[in-house]
C-alpha cells in the first residue's frame, strides 16, 4: 500500500515539475517578447514585468516534490557519510521531519492565502488576472510536497532498524 502511495506521489512530482518547465518556457518567450518590444520596436509592454513575477510564485514550487524524489536536495555529505547506518538512518529521519513540518507550515500558509484570495476577488494591478489563480499552483505543489514528504517518512520508517554501526 505504501509502495502504490508512494509511486502515484511521485507520477504526480514528475506532472508538477512538469507544468512548471512549463511555466518557465512561457516566461522566458513572454521576457524575450517584452525585450523585442522595449528595444526594437521601441514600445515597451507594462505586462511584461508583472506576468512574469505572478508566475514565479507556481513556478518556483512545482518542483519540489520531483527535486526530493530525485535527491536533488543540498547536503552536507561529510557529516553524513561520516556517520554509520543507524546515524544516517537518523539523520534522515531528522531531515524529513523538518522538511514535513516546514512544507506543512508552507502548504498551510498558501492553502490560506489561496482561499482568501478567491474570496476577496483580488486581482493582478495591470492585467487584472485573478490572484487566487496564481496561488493554486502553489499551494497544489506545497500540498503534494508535504504529503511526499510524510509518505517518504513513513516508508523510511517502515524499514528495518540497521543493527550495527560500521
């Protein structure tokens, strides 16, 4: 059961990181457009600036849940491999402890700040986008995060305890 968890977490870490390559490709052509804009042509376009920094808040999260099913978190090797397996084994929990309660915290905050957003109605200054659709992604991504991250804990500690430390 856990294994199947586990396994539709991460199919979902690989859409999510997905959307947001997405999003990023849609910046980069949306930058390049507003540079063409502003220095050929000589008209800038004052959406430029702001659909692109509404986007970062998706993009900068959908990725989180495929950089930890990847590894691709920073670590401090030396203290770790020095350690033996009960060591790393804690060290380990210790990380996906923090990471589950900091994502938590995370997915809270934005779950919140998504819900106040649609009620409020509140929209972009210039395009006048709807705020809560910029918040859903994130929070979407924060949530899934943290559930991997529980998953992920739970399955470490399912595993058998290493006896001996070499």
């Amino acid at each position: 059961m856990l294994a199947t968890l586990l396994r539709h977490a991460e199919r979902v870490a690989i859409l999510l990181a997905g959307a947001g390559a997405a999003i990023v490709v849609v910046q980069m052509l949306w930058i390049s457009y507003g540079v063409f804009m502003r220095y050929v042509v000589g008209r800038p376009d004052g959406t430029v600036t702001e659909a692109t920094a509404l986007l970062l808040f998706p993009a900068a999260f959908l990725g989180l849940a495929f950089a930890l099913k990847e590894d691709a978190y920073p670590k401090v090797l030396f203290l770790r491999d020095a350690l033996g397996p009960r060591g790393r084994r804690s060290l380990d929990l210790l990380n996906l402890v923090l990471m589950s309660i900091v994502g938590g915290f995370f997915a809270i905050a934005s779950i919140d700040a998504t819900l106040r957003a649609f009620d409020s109605g509140a929209a972009s200054e210039i395009l006048l986008w709807p705020r809560w659709m910029f918040w859903t992604p994130g929070a979407l991504a924060l949530t899934v995060f943290t559930l991997y991250v529980m998953l992920r804990l739970a399955a470490l500690l399912a595993e058998p305890r290493p006896d001996t430390e070499h």
